[in-house]
C-alpha cells in the first residue's frame, strides 16, 4: 500500500486536514461491517452459543 514512511504520514495528513474526506472513506468502510454485522445476525450468533 504505501511504500514509504512519507506516503504514510501525507494521507494521514490529508484526513486531517479535509474532514469530508475522512467522512467520505470512514461511511465507504462502515457499510460493509454495517450490512455483514447486524442486531438480527448477532443474535442468531448468540442463540448458538
């Protein structure tokens, strides 16, 4: 993903300093989880267990 320590460090920055950027990429990566781990599946999980 990144080759270098600065690559790393300058999109850290970019999240800092643009808040709909990190807004736009923390809802990309949340729908997933959201959609994969819901109240009905945990639950489900649990009366397994």
């Amino acid at each position: 993903m990144f080759q270098e320590v600065g690559e790393y460090v300058g999109a850290i920055g970019r999240l800092f300093d643009s808040e709909q950027l990190g807004v736009k990429l923390s809802s990309n990566e949340r729908a997933p989880i959201e959609q994969e781990y819901t109240r009905e599946r945990a639950g489900a999980f649990d009366e397994k267990v």
